[in-house]
C-alpha cells in the first residue's frame, strides 16, 4: 500500500517527488528543536497548483497523511513530517503574479520569502506588513499558516490584518477561491480568517492575496533604556502605552538574555540584574515620538540612551537580534510563546520569576512588549524536553491564562502546545472546532495530530 | 405547539416576551424597505446572557426559528422576522463592562449604540473605529453581525479589524468565549473572524472584546470637488489612491445624487452632469494631505474648494449626509452595496450607466470612493422591488465580478442578495459555508432562510 503510494505520486509528477533518505530526513523536524517520529513516505515538491492538486488526490484515494510546508522555520512542530506520511512543499511555488500600486493588492503564490516578496515591492514604495523574526526564512504561505505575528504588530497589525483572500486546495483536491480584491467585502462566512493560522487543516494554501501599505516615509529613529530589573522594565513599557504613544516597535530584553547575547557580541557585560528596552519609532513624528518616549521611560526609572545615527541604532538592534543564537549557547532551548494584555506584563515577568524558583529553571525571556507577547526560552541539556520543563511550562500557560492572555501569540499550536489548546478554548469550543476541520477534510488526512491532539 | 412554545417563553422570562401585534409588526422588516411575511410568534427582549440561553433553550427543544436582533437598521432583511418565528432582540443589553485605557480594549454587551459607545469612550481619548453611516441608530452587535463598514475604513479599517473576541450563544443554549484580550492570540481557528458578518446563523452575539484606538490628534480638515461627470470624478478618486496619501474619508456623489441633495436642502442646483467628491483628512499631517490632496484632483480636472473652517466643512458634509432622505424624495428605493478595487471604479460608472440606459432606469450612485465601495440607488414606485430592477441588480453584480468586486461590500446578504450568494462563491465554497454553519446549527433554527437561500 505504501509503496503504491509512492508509486502513484512518481508516476504522476515524476522528479517533483524526493524519496532520499535526506530530503525525508529533512521535514521531520521544523526550527522548534523537535522531530517527528519515523521516516515520512516521500516529499513532493509542487511546482504549481495542478501537483497541490494530484498530490491531495492521491493521498486521498489511498488515506495517507499529507504535511504542508513552506520552509520549515516553524517554533511549534506544525511542518513535522512522520512515519507513513508525504510532505508537500510549496516552497517552490514561489512567483509575484500581480503587484497593484493603485489598489495596494498583490497576489502571490506562497512560496515566496517574506523578505523576498518585500525587496520586491520595496522599488514600488509598498511593503506587506507582517515582520515575523524569520521573515528573511520564512515563506509568506507559512506566514498565513500560522497567523505569524512579528515585531511591528501593535502598530501595523497581524497577518489576520493584511490578507484580502486565499486559494485553498482541499482534501480531496478541489481548489477553492476565499475572500475578495477589495477593502471591504461580507459576501458569506470569512474563510480567509478561518484558514489564516489553521497551521494546514482546513487545506493547502496556494495563493494569497495580500492587503499592502505604502513605505512609511523619512527615517526611523531608535532608543534603549536599561533598567534596574525586568519588572521595571515591563512597567515602563506598559506606560509607554498607556501614554498614548505608539511605537513601531518596543522590545524588552531581560537581564538573563541581555547578558548572554552581550557575551555572544563580545561587548561589556551589563549591570547585573539589568533589563533593556529597545525602541523603534517611524514615520513624519518618530523624532518628536522618540523624544516622547524617552521622557517615559526616564521618568519610569530608565536610562535612556537614544542612537545618534543609524549606526548606533543598528549597534542597539543587534543586540536584540542575537537573541537566538545566545540562547542556543546556553544550551537546548524550547521557546515558549504567551501573549498578555499588555498593562499584565509586569504580573507576567512575577510569574516567570516565581516558576524559575519554583522549578529550579533558568528561563531568559525576551518579550515584544509593545503587544505583550512573551518568549520564554526553557533552557535544558540533551535532545529531550525533561518532565520538569513541560510542568514548568504548564504553569506559565496557565499563568498567563489567569492573567487574560493566551497560548501562543505568533507561534502556533503545531504538536507542542496541543495539550494545553482544550484549557484556553474549552471543551465545547475545541469539539466545535474540530468538527469545523472535518467539514473542510472529513478524512482527517491533513496534517493529522496537529493543533488537536488525537 | 405555536402556543406552547409562547406559553413557555412566558413562563420562563415573564414580560421579557412582547405579543402585542405592534412588537410583532415592527420586528417583521429593517430598514431595507422590505418585510418578512407572516406575523412572528413573539418578540423576545433579552437583558442578559440567560435570558439569550433560556430563549435559544426552548427554541431548540420546540424547533422554533429564531432570528436575533440588534436595532433592526440592516439594508438587507436580514433581521427581518416573520411567521412562526421568534424575534430576539439584545437591544436592551447595551452595558459597558469595562474600558482599558492601558491595553485600549473595551468590552461591551451588544446591544449599544455605536454612537453611545463612542461618546462613553471619548472622555478616555479612546474609540472603537467601524463608523457604519447608520453608527447613531446601529448596534455594536448589529455591526459585528454584518461585518459593517463604513466611511473610515480605508484608513482605519473595517469590523473584523477592531474585535478580538465575542460570546457567543450556539442554538442550543450554549455560550462560547471565542477569541482574547491579546494583540496577538492564534490558540487554534479564528472563529471570532468567523462570526463577524456571519448574520446570524452561527449564533448569537452576547458580548465582545473590542480593539480600540486613541482619538486621532488635532483639527480634521475638508475638501470638495466637482467634476464634469462622475467618470471624471471616479478617476481622480483613483489618483488620490495612487498618488500615496491617504484620506481618513473620501465620498462621491454622482450628478443624480449631488442634484437631489442640493434639491432637499434648497441650495442653488449644480451645474448639470456634475459630480462630487468630498474629503476628509484627519491627524498631525492633516493640512498637508489636504493640500497634496487638492492638486491631485485639480490636476485631475477638479474644481476643488477647501473649507476654510468648521462651518464651511459641515456645510459640505451636510450634503453627503442628506443622500438617503433625498433619495426617498425621489421614490422607493432599493439600496445595492457592491464593492470594486478601488483602480476599478471608474469601469464600474461606466457599467452602472451602461445598466441605466439597458433597463431605461435610473440609479443614483454614492460611493465610499476611498475604498471601492459603491450604493446604487435602484428607484421605483410603490413598495414591491419591479422584476425589472432585480434583473438590473443582477446586471450590477455581475459586472461588480467581472471587475474583481463582491456583492457587498458592507450591508451583508440577508435575504435581498442570497439568490446571488453561489455566483460570487461557487457551488464547492457555497455547499462548504453552509455544511460550517450547520457545525453551529445543526437543526437550522438560527435566522434561516438568511445568506443561504433554502
């Protein structure tokens, strides 16, 4: 049966199907440290929406597993590809098929980088909003994926906020056109959304149309404050906006983190126990908007610092941006992904601390604290998330439940957060949306055991 | 079983349930200018969650359709209320529960006026964005139920852009807290999404999670401009698009529109043929945008008059506001509500005239040109819609497709665009809407009849 499989999709799409040992080694795990078991079927790489099509066909006909991807940067284990199962990639389908200045529309397939379709709406004076952290890896099909969030959000809104439409491949292979071109439209139930962050449930995303913004004009200016400790910290961010400023972007880095990537860039070591906010403000106003900001955080203990030239910015960024790889010299890492109205941040960063006591963890945690969401990284020795780190992990979800937040931010459910989905969502809601993905895919044979555990 | 059913909604929820003929009556239309047939079985004004859970309760064991209601303002019928059914108004559920200056969220019960709420949020220096023209008379609900849009929305977004969470009531009682508090939350489907401009017939709206904004800073400032005739104007509404600036609002009147208003408010006539185009530019940049706005539809042929004060600005806004009395001046009307990128809107006149001289009809057009969205006016004699101008709606929906436009971009289907509902979303996505409504509803007693025809 499974070589017929095989067989089946070879005879259809030829050298689009991968059965190396490599190529099936390589989708079993995505950016989150985390593996599936067992050796996939095959990876079939679709070149357009036909091979989408014939691959769901046949998987279909013969009840196997079907894994979308795009290009496996996800941080939940939603791309890992197991034992009986084929992994379609479209991260070749990767073409611009219309860029509209006039009506701030493009339509891609979703392969394309984030960074790639942006460098090439950049000599338009357009961009596409969502900036995850991976956007120079990641593909925007994975992007709508997984909802992804980024850094700019609390200011230029999330992927939900910036796709008009989808095409979507079902199950059995149909191809099916979501939403609309324009700015407004409420013919029907919103599929677009339902499928944006479905993490490859409801179907295989071929095609996208994309909502874009005009380049935001002059320079952006950037700032750091450093504080005694991280609580100080969260609370002057939560006072950046309660102000009523916003800015595009406000990072926090607590004393853990600030001094491992510190170390790592080879700079002086930071007050012990100190904390960092960096701050990017865009736009006509960003100086004024800087200088407005400043004045918070002085006046919420900060030292603040504000960058001369870009230079300097580009000294404070980074630091902020070699967050992962002075993680990963801490040791293995399983980051986590809260999100918390943002005047709870400074409950939340108690509560780290109190689980880091409570279980004997360090957890560094680096925060985009201009939307609340927080990434707790549980540092550990071996290949192997211990016990005691996914209790520890369950109070903090739980923990930022009580405190009015969620799950997971930008990350998505994927394998790793499956557990947890029945307490945010409840009983009712979680059947309710399982039976939502057996009316797109009655089978169940799209990336079966995501998201809802079995 | 019609009096068993009214004997128990009484005996549960006392003068709750209204059946006097005149609640009856009133429930049967909105204000579309079209009515359900039959008298309802009762009127049912809910005052809190229960009240919503005991009426769906006995609704479901006695199979009663039960279509809810906000302030009865939908162009659509889709509150319209007739035979054996029961009305649910949460009119009278019109609490503020919390406003949260620091995180800029607001939750409310859905029966408040859009207008009450935002006079509530002002003295915070806060607001919740979607501003439907009906934003004095409509509910919050009744403006997530249809996905409402409005004059604002290039700039600021429509519904679905400022709510992160409802609760909802499923048809057989349940209640489910859909969504979060967060800026960012992707905790498995997006079914807030889904709910918003779902009509109805997944279930009721009983509260939401609104995302609000800070009050915009400084004076608003606004501009007229005549054109030849309304392809002229179309086209530089385009310009203003293209050229980069971005309005807060920007409206067109046609030459029919312009005349009648200018008719009912006894103003001199303007010059025959001519169109209009009003805009509204708001924040720091606001006279800057105006002015840049300004040689952009003079260059585009506009006889362009910038209001030299608040006065002069009201005086011009008065006149975009009289367009539905002015329109009922002219006869019965059926309100259409098609939406074209906004490059497009200079093909779509020139289909709305071609339609005119087809059908030997006039249809007196305003459109949210910042957006694409246009309301032509279908106008007749007597109450019942003439075969004639159906056929001309198709005519319009059609050429709004072949234009890459939808049916509606604002008011929603209800029971006036359903039979179109399958030819802008195909068979395959028609039957797939319908199957995840019967996920909600599996008994179908959630305001049937409405988005999907029977």
């Amino acid at each position: 049966m499974t070589a017929d499989v095989v067989a089946q999709l070879v005879a259809e799409l030829g050298d689009r199907v991968d059965v190396t040992d490599a190529a099936r080694a390589a989708v079993r795990a995505d950016k989150s440290g985390h593996a599936a078991t067992g050796m996939p079927l095959a990876v079939v790489h679709a070149r357009d929406v036909a091979d989408v099509q014939t691959t769901l066909r046949i998987a279909s006909a013969t009840g196997t597993p079907v894994v979308p991807r795009g290009a496996g940067t996800g941080l939940a284990g939603g791309a890992n590809t197991g034992l009986g199962e084929i992994a379609l990639s479209l991260r070749a389908m990767d073409r611009i098929l219309s860029v509209s200045s006039d009506d701030l529309v493009a339509v891609v397939e979703p392969g394309i980088l984030n960074a790639d379709l942006n460098a090439a709406l950049a000599p338009h004076g357009l961009w596409w909003a969502p900036d995850p952290a991976s956007r120079d890896i990641s593909t925007v099909g994975g992007n709508i994926a997984t909802g992804a969030g980024g850094l700019l959000c609390a200011k230029y809104g999330v992927v939900r906020d910036a796709v008009l439409g989808v095409d979507l491949v079902l199950a059995d292979g149909r191809l099916l056109r979501l939403g609309h071109r324009t700015v407004k439209g409420v013919t029907g139930l919103d599929l677009t959304s339902l499928v944006i962050g479905s993490e490859g449930i409801l179907g295989v995303v071929v095609g996208a149309t994309l909502k874009l913004r005009r380049l935001v004009p002059g320079a952006t200016r950037t700032l750091a404050a450093t504080f005694a400790d991280v609580r100080d910290a969260a609370a002057a961010a939560s006072a950046v906006t309660a102000a009523g400023v916003q800015p595009a972007i406000m990072e926090l880095m607590d004393a853990a983190c600030l001094a491992a990537a510190h170390r790592l860039l080879e700079l002086p070591a930071p007050t012990p126990g100190a904390a960092q906010l960096t701050v990017q403000t865009d736009g006509p106003a960003a100086t004024v908007e800087a200088e407005t900001i400043a004045a918070v955080l002085t006046a919420a203990g900060g030292n603040v610092r504000v960058a001369a030239d870009d230079a300097e910015a580009e000294q404070l960024w980074t630091v902020r941006r070699s967050m992962h790889p002075a993680m990963e010299t801490l040791g293995t890492t399983l980051i986590e992904d809260v999100s918390v109205p943002r005047s709870a941040l400074p409950a939340m960063f108690d509560e780290i601390a109190r689980i880091e006591a409570a279980y004997g963890l360090p957890i560094p945690t680096v925060c985009h604290a201009g939307d609340g969401n927080l990434h707790p990284n549980f540092i550990f020795d071996g290949p192997d998330v211990p016990e005691v780190v996914w209790e520890a992990a369950e109070d903090l979800f739980r923990s930022a439940l009580r405190l009015g937040g969620t799950l997971t931010g930008e990350h998505g459910v994927g394998v790793l957060k499956r557990r947890w989905l029945a307490d945010e969502l409840g009983d009712d809601q979680w059947r309710l949306q399982r039976e939502i993905a057996r009316v797109f895919d009655p089978a169940g044979i799209l990336n079966p055991g995501k998201v809802f555990a079995p």
